[in-house]
C-alpha cells in the first residue's frame, strides 16, 4: 500500500473538517451532516481497488 493513499485520505479529512467548521459558524448545521457524508463516501471509493486487491490477495493465500 501506497503512501499517497494516506495523504490522500488525510487531506479529505481536512477539507472535510473546515467545510463542517465553515457551515456550523455561518448557521447552516442541516448542510454539516451531507458534507460529512460526501467526505466519506469519496473515501470509500478511492479505497475500493484496494480493498479488492486485498481480497483477491487473502484469497490467493489461503487457495480458495
């Protein structure tokens, strides 16, 4: 695995967290809940490739 993957995530997780900062200050806390929820679905699809080579690995190790 990749480092830049780490960067990568980290760097959503920011962008994440001052976009959550920014609405909550400007009273828009209905927003902070889809803002959360997109962050973490462009988590999982950067994750997904590798979650299916880790899969494809496990299986390759125990023959099955």
């Amino acid at each position: 695995m990749d480092v830049d993957i780490l960067f990568k995530i980290a760097a959503v997780g920011i962008i994440v967290a001052i976009l959550n900062q920014v609405l909550i200050r400007s009273g828009r806390d209905e927003y902070t809940m889809i803002t959360t929820l997109a962050g973490l679905i462009i988590v999982l699809m950067m994750l997904i490739p590798h979650l299916t080579e880790l899969f494809s690995y496990i299986k390759s190790v125990f023959d099955l």
